[in-house]
C-alpha cells in the first residue's frame, strides 16, 4: 500500500511541475487599470477583486467559497472581497473574516457593502429570481473606484488559483467587456435553446454564475442605461432573472462578450448525464453546485468537495488537512457509482498539482 502510495505521489509531483512551468508567472505585476488599456509594466502587487451578493441563508456557502478561494491563493495574490449583502448579516461576515485575516493580514481583505437597487423598482429588482441576485447588474456604478472583478454566486468553489481565471482579462479585444462561459455544451439538454421566450447569446446562451467584469468599460458602455429597457420590455418573459437580463443585452451586443471555458463554471449539467464539458480533462477549475447540489446527494461529489473545504481550517496545512481528506471520501462507493462520480479525478487535478509538493 505505501509502494503505491509513493507512485501516486511521485506522478503527482510530476504532473504538479509541469503544471507550474505551463502556467508561469503571476500577472500580478500589470497595474490593475491597465485592464482597460494597454498594460502598464509596474513591480506592485495587484489587487485581485471577488464580489459576491448574499441575503437570507446564504452566510456559511458564501465563507466556504472565500475559503476556497484563500485556499487555492498558491501564488499569494492579494484578494479583496466585495461583499454586498443584508445589514443583520454584516456582523457574521466581519466576525469571521477577521479571523481569517489575522492568520493570512497580507494575503486577503474584504469590505462589506449594503445592497442598492434603482428607487423607482426597489422591491422588483430585489426580488428578481432569487433574492437580491440582481444586485450584481449595479456593481459598475456602485463601485466606481474599482476597475475590474471577478463575480461568483454564492454556490460556486475555486478549485484553482484566481490568477487563473483572472489572466482572461488579458485576452479581452479593445471592445469585450466581460466575460462568461455557455449556459450549455450540448443542444439535446441546453434549456435556451428549448424553453427561453426571449433572445439570447449565441447558440446555447450563457451562465451568469461566474463573470468577469471590466467594470471600466461597462461604465463606458453605460450598462445600467442597457439594462434598464431590457427589463421593462422582458420582465414577464424571463425566468432565470438576472441571467436571463444578461443573456438578452449580449444578444444585441455580442462584440462585448468573451467566451471562457466551461471549466472555469463546472455545473452538475456537465456530468450528470454524460461528460459534455471535454475541457475539463486539464482540471476543474471552478465549480458550481446551482440547485443546491453542494447540499444533496443527487450527485454527491459536488457534496464531498463542498464539505472537504468547509471542513478545512484557514492557514493550515493544505496537504493534510484538505487534500487528503478529500481524497479518502472520494473513494465512497456512492461517488463511484454515480456519472459526476466519474470525473472525480478532474475535480482534484489541480489540487494534487499544487499542494502535492508540501508532502514531498
């Protein structure tokens, strides 16, 4: 067993050099408004944004992504969380966060929003799909000094650094905008194509729960001014809210979105039935256990993966603490016999990449 082991640990190693030589530096040395322009050459570090919106019982999945994120932070970038959310939770999350700030001060900040909407529709907008997930429409003018972040929903995990997700902004033409990855990979299960009563992107449309934002060139854009008649006019027609608000605008504005892999918003729907989302193979990047996936036993790798992190104590060792755990529950024969199960070993691809070496 312990020969076996050490093979293991040998490949991994391997596989965790090259992943390290292939993904190279940190782009952390661009200046953060260069994102909007031509990159500017500068030795600081850069401030790498996640926002997220949260209300009702969303507190302990909203921690356990930023402890993912924190988690998988192997190059050390300086994260900021904006965290927009209800005023009887800001307490929960200044408590806890602070904690974790003591134990990483360099590595992590966060700052607590209260939540905003258009006056003249407050309530609507609040309630729009799913309590005040509409909120993200609002960020480029409610955060005017920030040019460019990165939005998750409450139920998505980092499996990877940000840095990772984050270097698409460098792909962006002089008109893209943001960023997002398709709603579907296949036609056969895609729900725009088959159900949607209103225009949307592309073939399949896109998933809003992962977004890049180039909060500078949506200003200059003016957003809101877009997104404002579009609910006027779809309201009653749409049914996934937001998503749906944003599919429509890059309908008529398909030059100002770039498409990123679906690794970086790996769902239950890119396994459940069959492996469709063939770009996973180099990892799982970023996962996403909408309709409460994290939380049943419907396909229960997403549950595993979920609670190896919440589990995980912040400033310990990866290694051991988090790393091998999650690879003695992955071994269950309930996750075995189910079809996410089978993908298993791309959910931690990149997790024994980096936190292999520790060992070593």
């Amino acid at each position: 067993m312990h020969h076996i082991q050490m093979c293991i640990l040998v490949s991994v190693a391997m596989a965790s050099l090259l992943y390290i030589l292939h993904r190279g530096p940190s782009v952390s040395g661009v200046k953060e408004s260069s994102l909007s322009g031509t990159p500017i050459t500068q030795p600081q570090k850069n401030t790498l944004h996640i926002a997220v919106v949260v209300c009702g019982q969303r507190v302990q999945e909203t921690l356990v992504m930023i402890k993912s994120a924190i988690l998988f932070n192997h190059y050390q970038e300086l994260i900021k969380f904006l965290i927009f959310t209800e005023d009887r939770l800001r307490e929960i999350f200044k408590e806890k966060l602070e904690d974790w700030r003591k134990l990483l001060p360099h590595l992590f900040d966060f700052e607590l929003f209260p939540l905003s909407f258009p006056s003249q529709s407050k309530k609507e907008w609040r309630n729009l799909f799913k309590p005040c997930a509409s909120q993200r429409l609002f960020l480029p003018s409610l955060l005017p000094e920030v040019d460019s972040l990165l939005y998750v929903d409450t139920d998505v995990l980092f499996l990877s650094p940000i840095s990772d997700v984050w270097e698409y902004f460098y792909k962006f033409n002089d008109s893209q905008l943001a960023a997002l990855t398709p709603e579907h990979e296949n036609e056969n299960i895609g729900w725009y194509n088959r159900f949607a009563r209103h225009p949307y992107y592309g073939r399949l449309g896109v998933n809003s729960g992962v977004m890049l934002m180039n909060l500078t060139r949506m200003r200059k854009f003016e957003w809101e001014k877009h997104i404002l008649p579009i609910h006027n006019e779809y309201r009653l027609r749409i049914t996934w809210g937001d998503q749906d608000i944003i599919n429509i605008l890059f309908y008529y504005h398909p030059d100002k979105l770039y498409i990123i892999p679906c690794e970086y918003n790996y769902r239950p729907d890119h396994c459940m039935y069959m492996s469709i989302c063939t770009s996973s193979q180099k990892g799982i990047k970023i996962i996403h256990g909408n309709r409460g996936y994290f939380h049943s036993d419907k396909q229960p790798l997403f549950r595993i993966i979920y609670e190896a992190i919440e589990k995980y104590q912040v400033g310990t060792s990866p290694y051991q603490n988090f790393l091998l755990p999650l690879q003695s529950s992955l071994i269950q024969q309930n996750i075995n016999d189910s079809n996410c199960g089978k993908i298993s070993n791309q959910a931690v691809l990149i997790a024994n990449n980096l936190f292999i070496n520790e060992y070593l």
